[in-house]
C-alpha cells in the first residue's frame, strides 16, 4: 500500500482533537523513510498516526491495521514504527493515552527566541521568531520540527544545530484558547546557513523553508521569506542571500518575492527594463535588497514580461530573443567544446561524437526551454497582479 495514503498526520491540543477524524494531512513523499517504492507490505487496514501538539510539537508515534500477513507464510511485514520513530526526537509517545495526558501540560508552551515580525491572516495574528542555538529551548523544539522536512522537502537531511552558523525564523498562530489565555501553534520555519565571504563579509544562504500543510495557500511563505530579507537587508557585512538547492515551488516564491521588492527600484522601472539588462540593476539590487546577481538577471526577464504586450509583435520578438541570449550561452560552450575537440579527434571519432548534435536539435531545446520559462514567468505575474 502506498505509505503516503495511510501515514495520518495532525496538530492537536486537546483529547477530542485527536479522536475527530478532521484536519488529518498526508505527506507529500515518504521515499526517505520506505524506499523509491514509497510503499508498506503486509498489512491490510493500515492506519499510521503521527501526531504532534499543536504548539511544543510534542509527538505521539502509533499504528493500527485490521490484518497483517501471517508468520506461517514466511514472510515479513514492513517495520513501520521502528523505520520512522529513528527520525523522531527523543521523549516521544508511543501509548496515545499517555500522549493525550500530556496534552494539557503542553498548553504554556510559547515561541522561543526574538519576535522580529508580526502580522495577520482573516483576523488572525501571526509571529515570526529569530533564533539559533543559544536560545533556551529551542534545540529540543528544533529537534521535533525538522521531522516535518522528511515528508515534504525532497532530499531533505537534518543540520548540524550546533553549528553556530545556523539561524531560524520560526511562524506561529497566535490565538486565544478557551480559557482566555494565549495560544502559539507551530506553522513552519526557514533554517539559514551563514557563509564566510572574504574579507569579513557574510553570505547568508536559505537552506530548508517548510509552511505545515495546515497553513499553506494563505501567504505565509512569502512572508516567512520576506522577514529573512528584511533582517539581512540592512546588515553592511552581508554581500548578498543565496539559496540551497531550490524546489520548484520555492522558486516561484522567491521570484514572487524578489520582483515585488523590485518593483520600487529606479533600476527597474519600465523604461529601464525595455533598455535590458544591465549592471545598474545588479548593483542596486544587490546593494539595497541583497539579491544576487543571478537572481537579479531572473527579476528582470519576468518584469519586463510584465511591461511586454504580446500584441506587439516586434516588442515581444525582441523579449524572446534577449531571454533567448541568455539561455543559449550553455549551447555556445558546447559549441566551443565541440571545435576543440574536433581537433582531438580523428573525423571518424568526430563524427561519431557528433551524433544528436545538430543545430535543429539544440533550437528545438532552445525553444522548448523557453516556453517553459515564460509558463514559470507569468504564474508569478498572475500572482503580482493579485497584491
């Protein structure tokens, strides 16, 4: 059976959270844990509950099924619990009784750290939190949310937190219970890697970003990864903020992000982005936001798609042909590789090699390349329309 379907998780905070059947959420990918197969053998009825207090993310670990294959068979079922519970933080539950006890103790839990920004969603207030590993208590909280990134970010593997070279920003709702007091329930994080950049200088780099499925769609990435800029922007030792190994979804978010902050820049006004692409706009970017260079050059192909009208055909012909430049340079070093070796070989190695290197094949990829960065390009302009 496929590990995605059967592996339920939820945030709770009382008893009856955790017997209602509502607000359960699957993982996006389990082939970390379970193999490529991303697949559990030998059970039927399979129910995999992993859940966590809404705020302190304390975490209860269990499974039910209906029948399991017989030993008689000589076969053996997968290792369910043991194969997650490696990558859960100590101090879990595994008696749910004994984890819905604890639910109440729990509910004094608050974020840890310095509150660098808040703001609100459909009347509900939200804060983000700076912190690092000297803060109190923040490894044992660390230690239970990076489990998330397991089952959502490909790829993903748990940091170094004593490194001293990591820094946080943590999301929390921010809510009254019933009793009138003040609730913090848990939303996601940015983790941010400080590298050394010679000669004193810092160049921060965003390594894992995850918004809990709970709260995704309602804006909150964009401002977790606004926050992170607006800390580092104003940092004179910082060049610029680099990213590790993007999603495909975080790309677009940053690019949301970027040309948003972009848009108020004198280097980027339409007059400037028709003119094309220059070292005014890397300067300015990079100086004022902290983009860095590459990124910039992204910006400004997706702005100038903005002020670009497709029903004039000589303006967008030009647009297609200045993006077009930029995504042949790995076709010109191919090209520049091939003359050199064409001197290496004999013409009948040289022929051979040759094979699928025509110049029909690498337009067709040149404009198929294209289409697919334009598609990319205008999701984000649909989205910058909306604000």
């Amino acid at each position: 059976m496929d590990a995605n379907d059967v592996i339920h998780m939820k945030l709770v905070r009382t008893a009856e959270d955790v017997r209602i059947s509502e607000h359960i959420f699957t993982p996006e990918m389990s082939h970390q844990i379970f193999g490529d197969s991303e697949s559990i053998f030998g059970y039927k009825g399979l129910e995999v509950k992993l859940y966590y207090h809404a705020g302190s993310l304390l975490t209860y670990l269990g499974m039910e099924y209906e029948e399991k294959v017989p030993d008689s068979l000589g076969i053996e079922a997968d290792k369910v619990l043991p194969s997650i519970s490696e990558y859960l933080a100590p101090g879990y539950c595994t008696n749910l009784d004994e984890f819905i006890l604890k639910l109440p103790g729990e509910s004094s839990f608050v974020p840890m750290g310095t509150k660098v920004h808040s703001y609100k969603r459909n009347d509900v207030e939200y804060e983000i939190y700076q912190a690092d590993i000297s803060v109190s208590r923040f490894r044992e909280y660390h230690e239970r949310l990076q489990t998330f990134i397991l089952w959502y970010i490909d790829a993903a593997s748990f940091i170094d937190i004593d490194d001293e070279r990591w820094n946080f920003f943590l999301l929390f709702e921010k809510n009254k219970g019933p009793t009138g007091a003040l609730q913090y329930n848990s939303c996601g994080y940015i983790s941010v890697y400080h590298y050394y950049a010679y000669p004193a200088n810092t160049r921060p780099r965003i390594s894992q970003m995850i918004v809990l499925p709970p709260y995704q769609k309602c804006g909150h990435g964009a401002e977790l990864l606004q926050t992170v800029y607006s800390y580092y922007q104003h940092k004179e030792d910082v060049i610029d903020i680099t990213v590790e190994d993007p999603s495909e979804n975080f790309v677009r978010l940053r690019d949301f992000v970027d040309c948003n902050r972009c848009l108020n820049l004198s280097a980027f006004t339409p007059d400037a982005l028709v003119s094309g692409f220059s070292e005014t706009m890397v300067t300015e970017a990079r100086i004022k936001l902290k983009i860095p260079k590459t990124q910039a050059r992204r910006v400004y192909e997706i702005l100038r798609l903005k002020v670009t009208s497709k029903a004039d055909a000589a303006a967008y012909r030009r647009y297609r042909l200045d993006v077009k430049r930029r995504l042949n340079i790995p076709f010109q070093k191919e090209a520049r590789d091939l003359k050199r070796l064409q001197k290496a070989l004999s013409q009948e190695e040289f022929n051979a090699a040759m094979v699928n290197q025509n110049s029909a094949e690498r337009m067709r990829r040149l404009d198929e390349g294209y289409k697919l960065l334009e598609s990319e390009y205008s999701k984000v302009l649909e989205r910058l329309a909306t604000i």
